[in-house]
C-alpha cells in the first residue's frame, strides 16, 4: 500500500506543472469566452441600435437577449479539449516511462514487490485528474455564472431561466449523483482500456501486437453488436433486463481488461 | 507527510471541487403539493387513477408525480435510466403481457383501462392478448387466420360486451382504409369476418358499430373526407361531423355512442357526442370560472377516455384546476385543484396520465 502511495505521488509529481498549466489556461480561456461574449452581444445590439436608429428594446426583440446557457456555450468544447487530453494522458503515463531518457520503466519494474502497484498507482493518477477536471469545470462555471451576471447590463440578460445550473452542460452536470458515479465508471473503464491497449504493445512483437490489438477491440465491438441484435431480434428480454445483462457483461470485461494488463505486466514485460 | 504532497494536494482539488457539485446537487429544495376537491371525490375509481407530472427546470431529471389523492412519487432519471424507458405505457403490467408487447408489428388498443394487443403471425393466424390495468390478469386469445385477411395490418378499434371490433388499416402499403371489419367474441375465443349489409372500400375508416349501423369515414385521395352513417342498406352523411377538429374519436357506451373533443381553450371545454341509437348529435360545452386578465395561462388539455372528458389548466397564480366531466351528461365528476410551494424555482407541467 505504502508503495502504491509512493508511486501515485511520484506520478502526479512528474505531471503537476503541465497539470497546472492546463487547468489554469482552461479557466483562463472559459471565463474569457463569457467576458467575450458578453461584450460581442453588447456591441451588437449597439451596432444595431445605430445602424436601425431603434430603442434597446427594439434591438433586443431583433437580436434577442443573452442567457448564461449561451454566453456559456465555449464550456462544451473546452470539455472535449480536456477529454483529448485526458486520453493523450492515459497513453503517455506510460510512454513517457519507456521513451525518456532516463528509461524510467527500468527503475519501476526492477522495485521489489507486486506490480501491480505500478499499474494502479497509474489507474489512481490519471482518475483524479478526471474527477479534478469535472470538479474544477463545475466550479468554473458556477464562478462563471456571478461573472456573467455582474458583466452584463440587466437589460441585455434573457431574464427566463437564470440560474447558474441552467448552462450548456446541463446534460453533463444533472444534478443526479448516479450520473456522475456512471460518468466515473465509463472514464474508468475507458482508461484501463487504453492501458490494456498500451501493455500489449509493449508486451509483444510489432506485428503481433498489432493483431492482438485488433483482436482486443474487435472481438468486445463484435459480441456487444452480436449481443443487441440478438436481443432486438428475439425481443425475449425486456428493456431493463437487456440493461441488467449488459452492465454484468460490462462489469466481467472491466475485470478481465485489469487481469489481463497485470498479467502482462506481471509476465510479459521484462527489463 | 511531504512524500505524499502530490497525492494530498489532487486528492484534496478532487475533494473540494466536486464536494461542491455534491453538496450543490443534494441540497435542492423538495416542492410540496396540496391537492384540493371541490366537487366529487379523489376515491372515485376513474379519478383516482389521474396522474400529474411536474418537472422541475433547475434539476431537469427530476419529476413528481402527483395524485388527487395527495401521493407524491418523487422519479429521478438517469443516463441508464434514459437508455431503457420503456414508452409501452402497460409498466405495471405481468413480465408476459410487457414481453408481448414489446413486438414490433403489434397494434395496441385500450378501452375502459383494458388493454389490448393484437399480433399477426407469420403464418396468418392472430395472438391477441389483453391486460386490465390494476389487475394481474392477462388473457390469451390464439386465433386462426380469419378469411380474407391480407398483410398484417389490423388494428382493434371497438370493444362492445364481450366482442372485439377489428379493422383491416391497409396492405405493406399503410393506407388507412378497413375494407374488411373482423369480429372477436372474446368468450368463445373466435375470430369471424362481419358480414356488412354493405362493401366497404379501401378508403373507408369505420368509427363505430352498433348492431347493424356502422359510422364511418370515407377519405378519398382528392376530395373531401365524408361521414356516412350506414344502416342496411341506407347511408346518410353526417356533415356535423366533418369538422376537421373533431377527428380524434373515441367510443363511449361500448359504442353507441361517438365523443369527440374540441381544442380545450381558458373559458371553455367544448366537445361532441352521436348516438347511434337515436341518431342524435349533441354539442357539450362546459363554461371555466373567469380568471384574471393578467394571469398566465400555461397550459390546457382536454381528453375523452372511459366515457368521461379530463381536462386540467394549468396557471401561474393559481396552480392546476382539474375537471373530470360526464361526456354525456355534462355532469361534474369531480373538480380540484394541485397546488404546489417551491419558493426559489418553478416547476413546469408535463402532462396528464390515466392509468
């Protein structure tokens, strides 16, 4: 345990600068967009006011008023940027460790004791950064929120819905804590994919790898496509059960995806 | 302690981050509803089965269902949750009625809260199955392929006592025309082509049979939908009921009689009935309390269902007013209102269920 700890804390070391650079320029670029586009909507209603020779609440009926959801709208790419980089992330936790210069991976497999420390010290590292992410965008946007509300003239605000949980990624934050346990689950499981995919091409020959990375994504792509259709054909499983069967078989691959890396990690990769 | 800086540092980001959103999200505030009778009483059996759903907008996967008789059922949605609604609307129905109607081909009818589905299979013969909601009973009929049926479009439209009304709605082709109208005596377990007086044709969509009459509606592609009332061998068009809002039938009096409503407005709730006993045709209209100039009204329906007209309004100052009405009669089966108290939100109305 104690060096699963240790472990966890050397990774978050090694990666802590570029981490703080890119939450920091997240929340710099996001409430950027909201002073931006506060400010672009003013000037167009001006422009329009001028140009038409019209009251302000002429010029609103034409344009129309801003409403934080709006005003919000850059949050959902800056979402998908953090995404990506997440992803780059789960592969490059592990490169780095081989590419460097300092061949770091020696040094960790030659520590005594399991190894799947070092796999999940790993796992651990690159979910928080997920859960800190979703933590630090929420609280960007509630943020957002009081600086939208102090910015903008309370003419120019689209007065229905004003609240800071009405935004653009209400689809995301549902106010629903099972949907967040789902969107943690999903991450995981998608992170220890990547892993797995990783291990197998460190474990075998370029050629062989290749083929047992294929396998890996065609065969679960397969049996789900297989397991619907199955099902929509038959019809012999309700809606709900269909449901209960597929997170049981969900569940038995995310248990075969971790024994398989540590098997390979374990046995396959050697110094 | 500093080993595991890093660690502690995340974990606390983490921590504190989403233990707002937490927080945030669990302490929403509850409404609570107040359901008034004025008229009638919630215990009614064809009222007490009325559901409101309300939606609350700052947690917009949360709905309450409401009944007349005060019950709050609190309904949370999630990703999961979303993925597999089930939109049957026979939930509470036995895992083998769902199964049944989860088909895809399956034509589904419901009548005085049973519930009917008819399948046509391969070979031409018909499953059909039927449900009374709030029971636990569910009947199987297995039926041969009746004589000069073709495709598997057929669809219930009328139950009478003991028998099943079914229209044939067209070929692979959907036409909505019933040129031949099947009869299922659901005591003998027995499927027969009704023998009409009369030929009915591909653009024909029957209404209504009682005994020897038939009400129906002729569509022809390039004229104007006619009503005929058919008795032997005489046809009578019916021009009362070829207004275009009045399309949406219903059968009340297990067919004798034809109800059709009207778009429900904030004054009024306006509908029609024909008897095919006395041929008589009848316009129903129920005047609403005046309301205050200034108040918003947000939402109003009317439906006809189990021989009765439900109809609600739904305002800002003074929550939802709901009135079940007699379609026959006029008279007031019941009359309420739901109010709601949620002081820093407002919820929204979905709609009105019968169960």
């Amino acid at each position: 345990m104690k060096q699963y700890i240790q472990l966890m804390n050397e990774e978050i070391k090694r990666s802590f600068k570029i981490y703080m650079i890119v939450v920091l320029a997240m929340i710099v670029i996001e409430l950027a967009s909201i002073v931006a586009q506060v400010m672009y909507h003013a000037r167009k209603v001006e422009n329009f006011m001028e140009l038409n020779r019209v009251s302000v609440a002429e010029a609103l009926k034409q344009i129309d008023t801003l409403g934080y959801s709006e005003a919000s709208s850059f949050f959902s790419y800056v979402t998908l940027i953090g995404m990506a980089i997440v992803v780059i992330y789960a592969i490059q936790i592990w490169y780095r460790d081989w590419l460097g210069e300092t061949k770091y991976i020696y040094r960790l497999l030659m520590l005594p004791g399991s190894r799947a420390s070092i796999f999940f010290s790993k796992l651990t590292t690159v979910f928080l950064i997920i859960v800190s992410f979703i933590g630090i965008q929420w609280c960007v946007l509630q943020s957002g929120f009081y600086l939208f509300d102090w910015l903008i003239q309370p003419e120019y605000q689209n007065q229905s819905g004003l609240s800071p949980v009405r935004n653009v990624m209400n689809d995301f934050y549902t106010m629903n804590l099972i949907d967040l346990g789902i969107v943690l689950v999903i991450s995981l499981f998608i992170v220890s994919f990547i892993f797995l995919l990783v291990l197998i091409e460190r474990s075998f020959r370029k050629g062989k790898a290749v083929i047992r990375i294929g396998l890996e994504i065609f065969v679960p792509v397969a049996l789900t496509i297989g397991i619907l259709a199955l099902l929509d054909e038959t019809r012999y499983l309700l809606e709900t059960e269909a449901m209960f069967l597929l997170i049981g078989l969900s569940l038995c691959y995310f248990v075969y995806i971790i024994w398989k890396s540590l098997r390979l990690l374990q046995r396959k990769i050697t110094v | 302690m500093r080993t595991y800086k890093y660690v502690l540092c995340l974990g606390i980001v983490c921590i504190l981050t989403l233990g707002v959103y937490v927080v945030y999200s669990s302490s929403t505030e509850e409404p609570t509803f107040t359901v008034q009778t004025l008229q009638g009483t919630s215990n009614d059996p064809l009222v007490k089965q009325l559901q409101f759903e309300f939606n609350d907008p700052e947690s917009y996967k949360t709905n309450y269902e409401v009944t007349l008789k005060g019950e709050v059922e609190k309904k949370r949605t999630n990703y999961l949750s979303e993925f597999v609604r089930d939109y049957s609307d026979v939930t509470d129905a036995p895992r083998s009625f769902r199964h049944f109607m989860s088909q895809i081909e399956l034509s589904r009818y419901e009548q005085d809260k049973e519930v009917f589905g008819l399948h046509v299979n391969e070979d031409g013969s018909w499953d059909l199955q039927s449900w009374k909601r709030g029971t636990e009973k569910v009947q199987t009929v297995s039926l041969p392929k009746p004589a000069k049926t073709k495709g598997i479009y057929y669809r219930p439209f009328q139950r009478t006592k003991q028998k099943l009304y079914v229209k044939r709605i067209g070929d692979v082709v959907q036409k909505p025309g019933s040129n031949h109208i099947y009869e299922i005596d659901l005591k003998k377990k027995a499927v027969q082509l009704m023998d009409l007086p009369f030929q009915l044709t591909e653009e024909d969509e029957v209404l209504a049979i009682y005994q020897n009459r038939v009400l129906y509606r002729q569509m022809p592609d390039d004229a104007k939908t006619r009503v005929y009332l058919r008795d032997h061998s005489t046809a009578t068009r019916l021009k009362f009921l070829e207004v275009e809002d009045m399309w949406d039938t219903r059968v009340i009096d297990e067919g004798a009689v034809v109800g059709m409503t009207e778009n429900m407005t904030e004054t009024k709730i306006k509908w029609s009935t024909y008897d095919l006993r006395t041929k008589q045709f009848t316009q129903h209209r129920f005047d609403l309390p005046k309301r205050d100039a200034n108040e918003v009204q947000r939402h109003t329906s009317a439906i006809l269902e189990n021989d009765l007209v439900y109809s609600f309004i739904e305002t800002k100052k003074n929550g939802t007013s709901i009135l079940v009405l007699d379609a026959q009669t006029e008279e007031v089966r019941y009359e309420g209102t739901i109010k709601y108290d949620m002081p820093k939100s407002d919820l929204q109305l979905n709609g009105m269920t019968i169960n």
